[in-house]
C-alpha cells in the first residue's frame, strides 16, 4: 500500500471517529421550528444531546438489528409481492455470481489466485445459480470438471424442488 493510500485512510478513520465522538443537540426554537446544533440551543429551550460519547456504535447497531428485518426493509420493499422480492433476490444473486465466475475465469487465464469452488457453489446456492448457468455457457467457464458439475447441478435440483414445492405446494 502507497503511504498517499495509508495517509488517506489514516485521515478517514480519524474524521470518522471524530464525526462518532460529536454531539448533536436537538433544538426547539419558541415558534416550533426544530433545529440541529453541535453547539448546543443557548436561549432556545434546553438543549439534549441526540447522541453521546456514552452511547457507542455497538450499541447502535445492537440497538438496530434488535429490529425484525420487516421494520428494517419495511418502507422500500412495501409496493414488492412475495414472489417479486424472490425475483429480485435471485437476480441480485445471480448477477453477483456472474462477476464471480468472471473472475475467476479471468485469474485463471493470468494464473493468478483463484476463486475457491465452495465460494462459487455458496453463490449459487443462495440463489445464483441462473447467473453460474449463464456464465458457464457464456465465458465457458467450470462446464468441464464433472465434480463441480454433478453439485451445481444438485444446487439446482434443490432450488427447482423448493420453488416447485413452494408455487404449486
């Protein structure tokens, strides 16, 4: 790593860990009208802290994942039915997986550090295997070795089993 990129990081963390340390003051002017301060509401009504020294990054994330995920992803994935948000899921997963096989293709034709079969078969078993597929007969990539091919395709077996089972019950 350059020491420009070392600086640079060193930098960020401080801003960072300084942006955590600040308080910010919530203040509610006589009118109404709410303002935020990092100085505090002088004649405005008395002033609280919203966060704290005492009130750590931990805690907030404790404090946020104590949260279902209906609560967490609840207001951008309301206009989605069941099997949309399985669409996109797969989608998502599939275009991940793509990039995967791309690249290991690619570190294999430069002899590189390659991409570990279970890190692919991960990829595909939650949910990627339409873009393993696609990337296997696009960049012919893995659509050789019969051992991965005999547990992708018993991926794929178990997703169209599930879904099956799940559509038509």
């Amino acid at each position: 790593m350059s020491p420009m990129r070392k600086a640079v990081l060193a930098a960020g963390a401080w801003y960072f860990s300084e942006a955590l340390r600040a308080e910010v003051y919530r203040c509610v002017q006589p009118d109404g009208v709410v303002q935020f301060s990092d100085r505090g509401c002088a004649s405005l009504q008395a002033s609280q802290p919203l966060a704290s020294e005492s009130q750590s990054l931990a805690a907030y994330f404790v404090q946020l994942m104590g949260q279902g995920p209906e609560q967490l992803l609840g207001p951008w994935l309301s206009g989605f039915g069941a099997v949309q948000l399985l669409l996109l899921a797969y989608a998502l997963m599939s275009l991940l997986c793509f990039v995967a096989y791309w690249r290991d293709k690619r570190f294999a034709i430069a002899g590189q550090q390659r991409t570990p079969e279970t890190r692919l078969h991960l990829l595909e078993l939650l949910g990627g295997w339409p873009g393993g597929l696609l990337a296997q007969r696009l960049i012919r990539h893995k659509n050789r070795k019969l051992s991965y091919q005999f547990k992708f395709w018993l991926i794929v077996a178990v997703h169209l089993s599930v879904l099956g089972y799940w559509l038509f019950g």
